[in-house]
C-alpha cells in the first residue's frame, strides 16, 4: 500500500492501487494510508484492499483531495470504514469520485476534520446492523452537493454539522 508519512504534497495520479492489506500505522489506509500532508489523489481506483481503519484510504492529521477516482470492494474490521478522514481543523475535497461496494461505511469524517463532497457517488457500502453511508463525528463537519446519496439524509449518521446543499 502507499504509506505517506510527512510528504508536503504528494500526488497520485492514474493509479491503480489494490490488493493491499495495512500492518502498519494501526492498521489504517489498506490502500493509501496519508498523514501530515496535503494528498491529491487524482483519476486513481483504489480496490481490494483491507485495514483495520480505511480499507481504502486514510488521511490523517492533513487536508487532501480525491477527485475522479473509484474506490470499491475494500474491507475494514469492527466500525471501520472505506474512506476515513480524521484531519483537526483540515478540510478533504471528494469530488466526481464513487464510493461503492465496500464492507464499512462509505466515508467518516472525525476528530474535528471536514470533508466537501461534490458530484460523486455513495452507495452500497454496508455496515453489519444499518445502512449508513456517511458518519460525521462530533466536531466533525460535512458539506454534500450535487451529490447520489441513497435515502439521503437517512443514510447519514451525524453527531457533528452537516450542511446538506443543493442538487443531491
């Protein structure tokens, strides 16, 4: 997997990064594990690959990016998810990106980070007892634009702020 430690702004760019299992870092980011710096994760497809936390991707402690990439049928342990963002006071843009087939929720965003979703896709990723796609923590804030949330709000589980724009 691609573990970035302290990178100022590193970029992958028309990737295919699968079949990775994290074993380092706590078992976060099966796929791409990032933190302390500002990722762009650019027209990349992130599958197949397991953590304990973000089988898929991980963004820690830094802002980022995902645009136009698929990331699908990755797996995460217990109450993890596919994409997880846990950045204090940074913000993660998901743009034109699908989220689709994972094992855990589609995306988290914790310990006072942000997230800005526009034009993407969040869908079928299945948690053992319900059907939420998104958490926000508390202190945690997401904006949803133009976006293809199945059941909508509904599929939304947040203790922190969620601003639920137009166009979803």
């Amino acid at each position: 997997n691609y573990h970035l430690l302290s990178c100022t702004v590193p970029i992958l760019a028309n990737l295919i990064i699968r079949n990775n299992t994290a074993n380092e870092g706590g078992t976060y980011g099966g796929g791409i594990y990032a933190t302390n710096g500002n990722i762009s994760i650019q027209n990349c497809v992130v599958r197949n690959n397991s953590a304990g936390y973000g089988g898929g991707v991980w963004i820690h402690g830094s802002s980022g990016s995902i645009k136009n990439s698929v990331i699908y049928d990755n797996t995460s342990g217990g109450s993890g998810t596919s994409v997880g963002i846990a950045s204090s006071s940074y913000t993660t843009s998901v743009i034109n990106t699908v989220i689709y087939n994972n094992n855990a929720r589609g995306l988290k965003v914790v310990d006072g980070a942000g997230v800005d979703i526009v034009n993407s896709i969040i869908k079928n990723n299945v948690s053992s007892a319900d059907l939420v796609e998104i958490e926000i923590g508390s202190n945690a804030t997401a904006s949803i634009r133009y976006s293809m949330i199945p059941n909508g709000q509904n599929a939304i589980n947040s203790d922190g702020t969620l601003t639920w724009g137009s166009g979803n």
